[in-house]
C-alpha cells in the first residue's frame, strides 16, 4: 500500500493525508475516506488539550475522532500515521512518551508500545512490512516496533542524529530523517540503512532547521523544507547519493515554514 507522507507542522500540529478507503471512524460512525487528513494537536482551546481530529478535503468539515477530555489519548501529541487497517498512531512526546493506538472500529485508545527505546517520541512513519519507524529527541534515535507484538529494536541513535524529527522512505527501502539540531550545530538530512543502522551524512548546508522532507517521485530527489535557511525559510532540492543541494524557492512570503507534503 503506497502511504502518503506524515508531515510534521511547527511544535503544535501534525497532519497526515490518509489514502485509505471507507474505514470506520473511531467512535463516530462515520468513514474514514481516502485523502481524508489526520490532524493531531495539543494546547488547543475550550479546554482540548490534545485530539485527534478528521479534516474532509473538500469541504474543510473538522470532526473530531477523539480527544483527551473524552479518552486516554496522552496530553501532548505529534506524529501520526495510519496502517493499513486504518488504525491510527500517535507519538506521545511527553516525558518518557509513548505510542498510543486508536482502534479504527472501536474508538478505543490504548498504549501500544512504551518504555525501552521510546523517549520522547515524535514522528512516525510506517514501511512496507508494516513496521513503525519512530524518531525519538529523548535520546537521538531511530526505533522500530513491530506492528502486532510492540517488540521494539533500536535502528540506530547517536552519531549525526541530534534531534530526529522529519523522516520518510525512499523506493530502495532506506530511511531519510531531517534533524535541525541544536545551535551551534547546523541543521542535517541522514541517510539510515534499515537493515544495518548504518548512517549517512548526506547534507549539513541547508539552514538550521531543516525539520520536513518528501521525495519528488520523478527523479528520487529530496524536496527539504527548511524553517532558517537563512532567517527566512526555503524548500531545497538535495541529491540523496552526493547531497548536493539547490534552492527551490526561498524568501517571498515564506516565514519560518516547517512542513511539505507532496500532492
């Protein structure tokens, strides 16, 4: 199944556009469609602190699948993404954090997987296999949770990642994760084989908060969305094999951007 990419926009919302069909809304009776977005947001108003909430495409409709004031779902909510069974993944980054799972039929949230390597989780993407690949800031790394036991295996953590937070799976299965460091350290795009763990250095020379990424599905370039790149924000092209970089579009109306998606 061929997944859109999980965005990550600013520190409050994440938004997935989800290319499933006719799936049971949580708790409303109401279908999950295809293109349907999946928004998370925490420190909302009237009292929300968290929800996951269903944006319809055309008419802009919000209808909210669930929220903490109603639920068990974590208080302070980034990445989503959604298998193939329509079941729906949140990072909670919270200290320590946790992924919790809302049960496309019932509605139902549960922890889904805790402890271990998860620290402070706060993106998600799911590949191939199924598998849950979870960037985690409380302590640099990349982790893998199996879809149906929640057995967690630690991809890799350390080295260039000094807070993972874009991430997103090329056509050859490895995994390209935008880290905007912490000043003075410049903003990086890693390579990380899945099999290996084995990372890459493909770029230190966009700005420094290079935080979403999506592949352009012509020529397997990266397109890189950067919010200092330099003061004002950009989109730049990078090569995924020698990391050679060109400005896209910069400047203009572009304010601190933190997010890209492609259509």
């Amino acid at each position: 199944m061929n997944r859109l990419p999980t965005i990550s926009l600013g520190a409050a919302v994440c938004l997935l556009l989800v290319p499933v069909v006719s799936l049971a809304q949580p708790g409303l009776g109401a279908p999950l469609n295809s293109g349907d977005l999946v928004v998370t947001e925490f420190s909302g108003q009237f009292g929300i602190v968290s929800a996951v909430i269903r944006v319809d495409p055309i008419s802009g409709t919000q209808t909210t699948i669930e929220r903490t004031v109603t639920s068990a779902l974590p208080s302070v909510i980034r990445g989503v993404a959604v298998d193939a069974n329509g079941d729906i993944f949140v990072a909670d980054v919270s200290t320590p954090g946790k992924i919790v799972k809302v049960d496309a039929a019932t509605g139902v949230v549960t922890t889904f997987a805790s402890g271990g390597h998860l620290q402070r989780p706060v993106h998600i993407v799911i590949d191939k296999n199924g598998d849950l690949l979870v960037a985690t800031i409380g302590n640099d790394a990349i982790v893998r949770v199996d879809p149906v036991t929640a057995a967690q295996t630690l991809v890799t953590s350390g080295g260039n990642l000094v807070t993972p937070t874009g991430m997103v799976i090329d056509s050859n299965g490895d995994l390209f994760v935008a880290d905007p460091a912490l000043f003075p350290q410049p903003g990086k795009i890693v390579r990380v084989d899945l099999s290996t763990g084995t990372q890459t250095l493909i770029t230190a020379s966009l700005g420094e908060t290079p935080r979403g990424l999506v592949i352009d599905p012509s020529d397997g370039f990266l397109i890189v969305v950067d919010g200092d790149a330099p003061g004002i924000g950009g989109v730049f092209r990078v090569n995924p094999i020698s990391g050679a970089a060109s400005t896209l579009s910069s400047g203009g109306i572009f304010n601190n951007p933190t997010a890209i998606v492609t259509d």
